[in-house]
C-alpha cells in the first residue's frame, strides 16, 4: 500500500505540473523539470481540456495538495491514526489560509471558492486513503473486513 500511495503522491504531482505547462502555458525551471520527469502532452490527449476552468485552474491545487497529504500519510504512516489526522488537517487549514490570504490581499493571488472546496475534496479523498492503508479494508462479497 506505501508504493500505492508514493505512486499516487507522484503521478498527481506530475499531471499538476502538466496541467501548468501544457494547458496554461506556464514556463520555469521547475515546470521544465517536473516536465521532463512527466513527459505527457495534455494537449495531444484532449482539446477540450483548454477551456475547462475547473481543470485548468482549480484541480492543479488540488493535486498539488493531495499529493502534500500523501505525502504526509506516507511519512507518518507508523503513528496512531488521529496524530496523523491532525498532521493532514494542518495541511488542509494552510490551504484554506492561502486562499483567505488572498481574499484580505496578503498574498499575491485570485480567491476562488471553487478552490477551498477543491481542498476539503482532497483532504477527505486523503482521509479515505488514510483508512484504506491503515485498516486495510478489503471487501469480500457483501462484506467488509478490517485487516489491521
């Protein structure tokens, strides 16, 4: 399950960087080399993605923060369930703040509401990650058990 979520952690950094550099046309040393690490062309995929507001402007925070919270649960992943809740709840409120921040103009920025509902989204698929790895859970008919 650790390899499930470091590769999940990386391929949703990787389309966040994608998105930037092919849809948005964002240029930078670290787009370039996010780029050559995840070398999809979006815009040979679709070319309806080019108009999707919530694709190109909303999901690559919301990748950019799963793949933080995957990160953390990876890192912490030894601990009690509730300490690391409180590391990935960390996450989600420096998210929110970022966004509030921009709203009062302390940090260089468009608010966008549509975003922190983006952070809550992934901070609750981050919490039904965080089950899925620490119980285990594997569901055999219409059953579920807990492994632990």
């Amino acid at each position: 399950m650790r390899i499930l979520l470091g590769f999940m952690a990386m391929m949703s950094l990787g389309l966040s960087v994608n998105i930037y550099t092919d849809l948005r046309g964002y240029n930078g040393r670290l787009f370039d080399l996010g780029n050559r690490i995840f070398p999809v062309d979006l815009l040979q995929l679709s070319k309806g993605l080019r108009t999707d507001a919530f694709i190109l402007y909303n999901l690559p925070d919301g990748l950019w923060l799963l793949s933080l919270l995957l990160v953390m649960i990876l890192i912490w992943s030894w601990v009690e369930t509730k300490d690391i809740i409180v590391w990935l709840t960390l996450g989600l409120w420096m998210s929110l703040f970022l966004e509030i921040f921009q709203l009062i103009g302390w940090v260089h920025g468009t608010f966008d509401l549509i975003d922190m509902m983006t952070y809550i989204l992934t901070f609750l698929c981050s919490l039904l990650f965080l089950l899925i790895s620490k119980f285990k859970l594997w569901k055999i008919g219409k059953h579920i058990y807990f492994h632990s």
